[in-house]
C-alpha cells in the first residue's frame, strides 16, 4: 500500500470532524502573520487565474484569491466546515467565483485545469497532521506552468537552554501519574509544542529538510539530515527547537521561528540531562523523521548527536 493509499484508508472521522470545529479555524486566522502572509502571496499570483484551496476550512484563502481577482476558486475541504464555507462565500457575493467541493482532494476531479493551488497544510513541526499527501495529490490539477503557494518549506533546528522546564514538567507528571520509575522517559518522548522567547536559543540553526512543492514526493517525510550546530554561549543546553519557514516565490515569508508567534509555535525535543556547553562548541548530529506506520500523520523522530566525544540517541513521538 502506497503512502497516499495508507493516509487515505486510515483518516477517520475523528480526524476530519477535528477540522469541522469554528473554534481552530479561529484559531488560525486569528494567527496575524500566518494570514497575512498568505494575504500578500495571493494578491501577488492569483489575479485572472484557476485557483483551487486545498483544505479550505473556512474559505478565508479563496476569499482572498477571489478578493485578488481570480477568475475561479475551487474550495475543497472534507470535513463539515465545508458546509460553513459555502455559507460565507455566498454572503461575501463570491458563489460564482468560488466553488466548495466537500470531498478528500484524493477522490476529486475538477473540468479544468488550475493556474495556481493555494493551501495551509503544515503542522505542529511542519510535517504532523498536515495536509501534505492531499497537496501533492493535487497537483494533477495544475496546469505545466501552475506554481503552488507556498513554493518551498524549511525545517530547521537549534538548541536551546531552560533546564527548569523538563523539571517543572517531570514534576506535573508526577501529580498525575505519582513517581514512576519510567517518568523521565514519560516526560522525554513526547516533544512539547510552545512559543519559547529567542533568549532561549544558544545556537546557531541547521537546515534539516528543504521541500520543493512542486517536485517533491509523499515519501519525502521519511528522511535522515545530518546537522551541526555551534553553540554561541556558554550555558547548559536542555533540547533542540525545531521551526519552520515557508516561502512565496520571493513575494512573502512565513516563519515560525521562536520571536515570531504564530499558531504552529515551535517544537521541543528535551534532554534528560542538560548538557554543560562552551562558546564554540559544536553538536553534531542526524535527524531522523518517519511518518508513523499506523497512522502516518503522526511523526516518529529520532535525534541522534555527540558532543565532546560522547554519543547520544534519543527518540520522540510527535502523536
């Protein structure tokens, strides 16, 4: 079974009715910089054109196309916000530009080709619970010269200081589940999702994956990146950030990095002891990211580095 098959025989109806909600909808357009950037793409590449939004939710992204003065916007969602979309669209005077499909973009077909395929897929560390598998099965519907918004993503990692924190939360599992011998691992696997301040940050970044949407594949989420990254401080470092930047083809920028609030905030991965650090140090390591085998929008990541000829091996379940 392909991947594309794999995510569409298990996306159940706890999955989609997630998205049927008003209220994470809100949530993300109440995310100034996520919309606006968004905004800016559009009105820059959709004027005259084919547009489809894949995973639509609302219908705030082919408003804006149809705003910008798209010829016509198909809006495709599989969840039951569809129903509100069409709704909206037909209150803002667009239902003959706009057109929302309710389906799983895997099992539409549209009459015509498309100029331009706009979506806001990305998830918690880019890749969990996004829409990926969907944008890069719409890409039949793009005419040879289409572009897709956003163009290219980056997932990048740095390490970070706040050794209280893995404390603090050890100790708010302790009060729920009493002092396991296995707390630390509890507390460990799983990465913790936050807008941290940029004071946090002791290191240089390192690209770790670099997506070109036009031409990557689905089983490009299953990929090992080597990094390395110096320390710019002396300090005790308790994990790694990971954050993300998508880009417009050079019309706008969206970043995820810690400083910039945003819906998606960034993602920890702690240590279970901090690791005493110096100005110049280096940490070199590999990031390792699969796409879980029974539910690949979940993430299985494995954080493999040295430091000062000690080796360390970590794994995280972003669930």
């Amino acid at each position: 079974m392909s991947m594309e098959q794999l995510i569409v025989s298990c996306d159940s109806k706890y999955y989609w009715n997630s998205y049927a909600h008003v209220n994470i909808h809100e949530e993300m357009i109440q995310d100034e910089h996520r919309t606006q950037t968004y905004k800016k793409a559009i009105e820059c590449f959709c004027r005259g054109k084919i547009v489809v939004d894949v995973g639509c939710g609302t219908g705030i992204l082919s408003l804006f196309a149809a705003t910008a003065g798209a010829k016509r916007v198909y809006a495709i969602d599989m969840s039951d916000i569809a129903h509100y979309a069409r709704y909206i669209v037909e209150q803002n005077g667009f239902k003959d530009i706009i057109t929302v499909i309710k389906e799983q973009v895997e099992k539409v077909f549209l009459a015509e080709k498309v100029d331009v395929i706009v979506s806001e897929w990305m998830g918690y560390n880019l890749l969990f619970e996004g829409m990926l598998a969907s944008v890069i099965t719409a890409r039949r519907f793009l005419k040879p010269n289409g572009i897709i918004l956003p163009n290219q993503c980056r997932l990048f990692i740095t390490a970070i200081q706040g050794d209280d924190e893995f404390i603090l939360r050890k100790k708010s599992f302790i009060e729920i589940y009493g002092n396991l011998d296995i707390i630390d691992d509890i507390c460990i696997v799983e990465p913790s999702i936050q807008n941290i301040n940029p004071s946090r940050v002791v290191s240089t970044h390192c690209i770790i994956a670099d997506f070109n949407m036009l031409t990557m594949k689905v089983n490009d989420v299953n990929f090992t990146s080597p990094f390395t990254i110096e320390i710019i401080q002396n300090t005790q470092v308790c994990g790694f950030c990971c954050y993300f930047d998508c880009l417009f083809y050079g019309k706008a920028h969206l970043t995820t990095k810690p400083g910039q609030p945003t819906h998606w905030k960034q993602t920890l991965f702690f240590l279970k002891n901090p690791l005493k650090c110096k100005l110049g140090d280096q940490i070199k390591g590999l990031y390792t990211c699969h796409a879980n085998s029974k539910n690949p929008r979940n993430l299985d990541i494995i954080i493999q580095f040295s430091h000062i000829n000690q080796c360390y091996k970590i794994e995280y379940h972003l669930n």
